[in-house]
C-alpha cells in the first residue's frame, strides 16, 4: 500500500463503472443507438465490440490509455451536443436498466447504510457516469471532462479520469470532502486502476482482469464476483431532463476507447 493522504475523518466508497457497477463496457451499450442516429458508422460499431473483447482478454498499460485518449478526441470532434442529448434521452435507461450488478447494488446500499458517501470513479464521460451514479445511489461521481465550443465538442479533453488521474480524482475529493483516504474504500476490475486502489486503506478487486488478479493475490487484497445483472426500472425513477443532459461526452468517450483498442490490436498483428 502506497503512502496516503489524511485530510480528515469521513469515509468514502470508490466505484470503477464497467464491469464494477455494470456488467457491459458502454462501449458496447451505446454503440447501437449512435450509429443509428449517424455519430459513428458501421465500421467504428465492429471496431468497438472486436475492442472490448480484447479488454476483456487483456487490459490497458499506460502507453495504451494515452492511445484511448488519442482516440477519443478524434471521435468526439465537432459532434452536436443538442443531438447527443437527444439520442441519450431516449435511450439511456433501456441500456442501462439491465446492466447494473445486483451485488454492485447491494454493496452501494451497505456503505450508504455505515455512513459512507458512495462515488463513482470513471474513465468514461462525467456526463455519462453521472446519471448512471445517481440511478444506483451514488453520493457523487467523477468522469474525463471534455470540453464544448458553440454547441460542439471541441476534442479537446479537460482531465481524462484513467490511470493515474483516477488517484489524482481521488485526492482532490478527500482535500474536498474531509475524507480520510486511510479509512476509505475502492473497488475496480482493471489493472489500470492499479492507483485507485493504492490511493485508500481498503482496496478490492471485482472481476479483476488477470494482471489485477495477481496483485491482488500478492498483496492480500479481498476479491469479489459479481455476475448477476438485475433490472432496476422498479426501484429507480427515469433520469430528470436534467440529469439525462449530461450524459454527451461519457458515450464518445467509451466508443473511442473500444477503437483505440482495435488500432492497438491491429498493430500488434502488423
């Protein structure tokens, strides 16, 4: 365990999305409706979901998260932010409905109950990971900040939530919040999460990848399974327009990491 900032007494829960809260990359769920409406072709949809089985077998090093980030800013370019809106309006709680692990749930509900603020720590857009956090009751959520000019993103990224930046994220909410990151927990099923984890007293691996697995192994962390998906539309109401408006940004996100990781495979092969 690396050294830890304290910065007071308050305890928080920190949250991977894909595959920690929700059993599908949104890589995946999203691909469908945006090609639909015209933001991503066919080619960039078989892209996506060849990448995402390559997520599943591998897991991302640095080098490949700056690739994803690369990725994202060219696909995201010049995309209209009312179009977006619309798209995820009408079709974000049917994705995401399904989606969300009942033990993920469940865990959420249990940190609520000892007091704990819940967050949602992200690679995917704030404005996706926010709605999504709020439907499984989060306290609050962090995701990559694009940035927006006229109506369009720019393809500039404000702070891409990976890596390393997840720590960063991490950090600047214990300064924020009061919370003692000694006391805290984190969970995340990717190796590239590696600092998330390090940053708080009580890591955990869920559906760790292998590199991840053997980490935890060898530094004791718990492991945990989550593997069954449980409709939510019951207990949760339907996202606000409000909420529902910040989702634009997250969706490109995901999409250009699955083909980021697609060129990554491809040249790997060359």
């Amino acid at each position: 365990m690396t050294e830890h900032a304290t910065h007071g007494s308050r305890v928080a829960a920190f949250f991977d999305l894909d595959k920690t809260v929700i059993a599908k990359s949104s890589t995946l769920a999203f691909s469908r409706p945006f090609f639909q409406e015209g933001l991503i072709n066919r080619r960039a949809v078989l892209k996506s979901a060849y990448a995402q089985f390559v997520f599943m077998l591998a897991g991302a090093d640095a080098d490949q998260m700056d690739r994803m980030r690369s990725h994202i800013t060219a696909l995201c370019a010049g995309w209209d932010v009312e179009q977006v809106r619309s798209i995820v309006d009408e079709t974000l709680h049917d994705i995401v409905d399904p989606l969300v692990y009942k033990e993920a749930t469940q865990l959420i509900t249990d940190h609520r109950t000892e007091g704990h603020d819940v967050v949602v720590v992200s690679a995917s857009g704030e404005e996706l990971v926010a709605p999504i956090s709020t439907m499984v009751g989060a306290t609050r959520s962090v995701g990559t900040r694009m940035v927006v000019t006229d109506g369009r993103y720019s393809g500039d990224v404000d702070f891409y939530c990976a890596g390393e930046n997840k720590a960063v994220a991490v950090k600047r909410l214990a300064e924020e919040y009061g919370y003692d990151l000694t006391r805290c927990f984190a969970y995340s099923d990717s190796i590239t999460d590696l600092p998330l984890l390090e940053a708080v007293g009580h890591p955990t691996a869920v559906n760790p990848d292998r590199a991840l697995r053997r980490v935890a192994l060898q530094r004791g962390w718990p492991t945990l399974t989550f593997s069954d998906p449980v409709s939510l539309r019951a207990r949760i109401p339907r996202p606000s327009g409000t909420a529902v408006a910040v989702t634009a940004i997250g969706l490109g996100a995901a999409t250009a990491a699955g083909v980021a990781w697609y060129g990554l495979r491809r040249k790997r092969r060359g």
